[in-house]
C-alpha cells in the first residue's frame, strides 16, 4: 500500500532543497565530526571533574535531604555519559578515517578513474575474479559516500539510543524511591501498605513494558507487524516514545531498517560494540600486578592528594588536607573536610543546628534595621547570640571525628570552621602540636561517623553509627 503523498510545488521545492543540501552533506559531515572530535577528546576529562563535584555535593546521597535512590537514579546516568562519550568519539574518528579516504579517492578520480587490467597480465581465475569484485573508482566513491552518511547518523541514533536506556531505568528507580521513602516514612498502616505495593507492582510492570519497547527495536519493530498484538503494543508504543525521547530520533532509526539490511546493521553494531568493548577493556588493563590498589587507610600507601604542596592543581579534597608532608615549625594543620553525605548523621547529632546561617527576609532584616536604629545594643546582642550558636554547632559537628597520632587519641583539639583555598571545600581546622614527638615518621589516623546504606533508608538512630577509618597518612618531623 503506497502512503505517500502527492507531491505539491512546495513538496518539490523542498525536496530539491534537500537534494542540494545532500549533495554538500559531506562538507557538514566533516565539519561537526572534527568539532565534536575535538570538544569529546578535550572534555572527557573536564566532565570527570564536573561530574566528581555534582556527586560528592549537590547529588550526594543524603545532602540536602535528597533520597538515596533518586541519587543513585541520577548518579547512574552521570556516570554512563562518559561511555557515550567514548563510544561517540570511536565512531566519529571511523567516519573522519572514511570521509578522508573518500576525499583521497575522489581526487585520484580526478586524475584518472579507469583500471587497465591487460596492463597487469593476471591469469588463470584471477583474470575473471578481479575485474568482477574490484569496483571502479566512481563506484567507490559512491559506495564510501554512502557508508560515511551511513555510520555518521548511525553514530547519533546508537548514542541517543544508550541515552533513552539509562533514562527509562533512572525513571523507574526514582519511582521505586518514592515506594522506599513511603515505606519509611511512617508507621506501617493497611493504607501504607496497599500503595507501597501497588508503587512495586507498577514498578515491575514498568520494567517488564521498558523490555518489551527496547526488544522490538533490537527486533527491528517486529512487535508492530503482529496482527494481535498490535492493539495492546500501540499504547506501549506511544508512552515510550515520549519517556525515552526516541521520538526525537525515531526517523533514522526507521529510514535505517528499511534502506539497509539486517545483517548489515547487526554486523556494523557488533564491530562498533566489539571496538567499544576493546578500549574500555584497554583502559582497565592493569599490569602492576604485585601493586597494591590505591588506598586511603594504609599508613604504607603515599597519597600524594592528602597534602596541599604535592595535590594537583583544581583537584578536589577528598577526605583531608595537611600543608605538607614535612612539618617544620612543630604545628600540624589539618583540614577536615565538609561531607554533604554527612548531613543525614548530623541531623541526628545536632538536630538544633540545621540550617545556622542567618537566612531572615527582607521584612525581618528590615524590622531588625529599624529597631537597631533606636537600640545600639540590639545589633550587638544578635551578633553575639549568633556566635555562640557558632561555637555550639562547632563542638557538636566535632562529635563526628576521633584523630589519633602515632596511636593516641587527640580529644582536647580545638577547631574552627574553614574554607580552603583549593576549590573553597568548606571544612573544619585544627591545629596539634606534635613538636613533643620527635623527629622523623610519624602516621595521623582520622575517624568519622559512619552507618550502613539501608539504614540510611530506613532512618538513622544512634545504634547505626560506628566510628570507622576515614584516612591514615604519614607525615614528617624536621
């Protein structure tokens, strides 16, 4: 059945629009493919950072109440667009290889494009094998225009496709959080309960219908050529669409299955899977067998981050921080840095203190300006209020961390609150002196508050928390 329509005189223009504009594709092709090389191979490592920073603040499970499902949901897709990345970029380079020889070819064409087969003498069955299989240089030309066209959309349609898979996945566990959250959030009740398991089973029947969508585009839309179960499949179909955003890319897909054929595309996407397989394997090679993995609780392990004067420059505070690893002047600084992760732990230890910095609107800070006009010793009686709510906080914050020199617990250490100067992480500082010790070796061990994932999802009590090794270093006496 022919579903075309009639072409009118705007349907003609358009489409000798779009023939010239094919005709000068190539030139695009090779324009964006050397952009996007160039943007992918220079911002994989800038988004690792980026990515580093989102994760260990703003998304880090239990910072600023976020759920740690609806975390691990987002985290997940952060995490799968550097493999995108990748893959994109080896698929990119193919079609800059190809288009290039393309190029090659089209200018040796231009010199001459006819193949004198008596000149090479060839005998026996290669004089009727060889002029048969070797295509001329017109028709290579041809033949390669199509393939680079071919891989260059290809490329976009497999990356968008690995998007729509992480996003339907992120979607139904930030669902099944919702189902988590209700469930600990209040006593169970026949209610409750009834909508904790209707969240599950509606889970699981969107996992099973996500499957059912991604398996007939693998089967290349064989779902929708069956005479029953079409009516059933069709809202499937269109809900799917919509949540995994095929509908943006649904057209190359479509024009893919039906100018090429099956095997093909199952040959060219195993060669480019195998390839993406090939370099992520590459790239977690190790051959330092007998070396020991990197280790932040080994006193026997240089952690070259850990010290300020050796930490690469914008990288990250991991745990903590100390000036050098030398210490001169008998006084040994150490940062502890603020985790967001920590927010759940702190919210039981100092329930008072959440949220201390003083956030009055504009009605308060007015109200406070004008009775601070007729009050001298307004202003100063709030700023001190403040401050020792300050100190307070500080003392109950503090709780968290145990620090231990050469063995010996540290507990008289005073501190102060402190934003580094390496990418201003917010912190907490002490200063200990460790002049007494003597010259040489010496290990500083911090501890922290730490409790088990699922008891974070069912709500923290005091039971869940267990002092753990955050960190050891050494450090040196001169």
């Amino acid at each position: 059945m022919n579903t075309e329509r009639p072409q009118g005189k705007d349907d003609g223009k358009l489409r000798r629009w779009v023939a010239n504009l094919q005709l000068e594709s190539w030139q695009l092709e090779l324009l964006i493919t050397g952009f996007s090389i160039f943007l992918l191979a220079t911002g994989i490592d800038e988004y690792a950072e980026i990515n580093r920073n989102i994760q260990e603040n703003q998304l880090n499970p239990g910072a600023n109440g976020i759920s740690p499902l609806l975390s691990i949901a987002v985290n997940f897709i952060l995490d799968t667009i550097p493999i995108g990345m990748k893959f994109f970029l080896i698929n990119l380079l193919i079609h800059l290889l190809l288009r290039g020889f393309w190029i090659g070819i089209v200018g040796l064409s231009s010199v001459s494009n006819h193949i004198d087969y008596d000149k090479l003498k060839f005998r026996g069955r290669f004089r009727k094998f060889i002029p048969e299989k070797v295509r001329s240089l017109d028709e290579l030309i041809v033949y390669l225009d199509k393939v680079s066209s071919v891989i260059f959309a290809y490329t976009f349609l497999l990356v968008f496709s690995i998007i729509s898979v992480v996003i339907v996945l992120a979607l139904g566990l930030v669902i099944f959080s919702f189902s988590i959250s209700l469930s600990v959030s209040a006593d169970p009740t026949p209610v409750t309960i009834a909508l904790n398991l209707l969240i599950i089973l509606f889970v699981l029947l969107y996992f099973f219908l996500a499957f059912l969508f991604f398996l007939d585009t693998l089967l290349f839309s064989a779902f929708k050529k069956s005479k029953w179960f079409t009516v059933l499949y069709y809202p499937i179909y269109r809900f799917f669409s919509v949540v995994s955003l095929s509908i943006l890319y649904r057209s190359i897909y479509y024009h893919l299955i039906t100018t090429n054929s099956k095997k093909q595309i199952i040959g060219v996407s195993s060669i480019l899977f195998v390839v993406l397989l090939i370099v992520l394997r590459a790239d977690s090679i190790d051959v330092n067998k007998f070396y020991p993995r990197l280790t932040d609780t080994s006193p026997n392990y240089i952690v070259e981050e850990f010290y300020d004067d050796s930490r690469p420059e914008d990288a990250f505070i991991d745990h903590l921080s100390l000036p050098s690893k030398y210490v001169e002047n008998g006084f040994l600084e150490l940062f502890i840095r603020y985790n967001p992760q920590d927010n759940v732990i702190l919210e039981l230890l100092c329930p008072e203190f959440n949220e201390l910095g003083p956030n009055d609107g504009f009605v308060e800070n007015f109200k406070m300006g004008f009775k601070s006009a007729n009050d001298s010793t307004f202003l100063a009686t709030k700023e001190l209020a403040y401050n020792n709510q300050i100190t307070r906080s500080l003392e109950c914050q503090i709780q968290m961390f145990e620090v231990h020199v050469d063995g010996e617990l540290y507990s008289s250490l005073g501190y102060a609150f402190k934003t580094h100067s390496s990418n201003n992480e917010k912190g907490y500082l002490t200063i200990i002196d460790v002049l007494a010790l003597g010259r040489g070796r010496h290990t500083l061990e911090v501890k922290k508050f730490k409790s088990e994932g699922s008891a974070r999802l069912k709500g923290l009590v005091m039971k869940d928390l267990d002092m753990k090794s955050m960190a050891k270093l050494n450090f040196w006496i001169e």
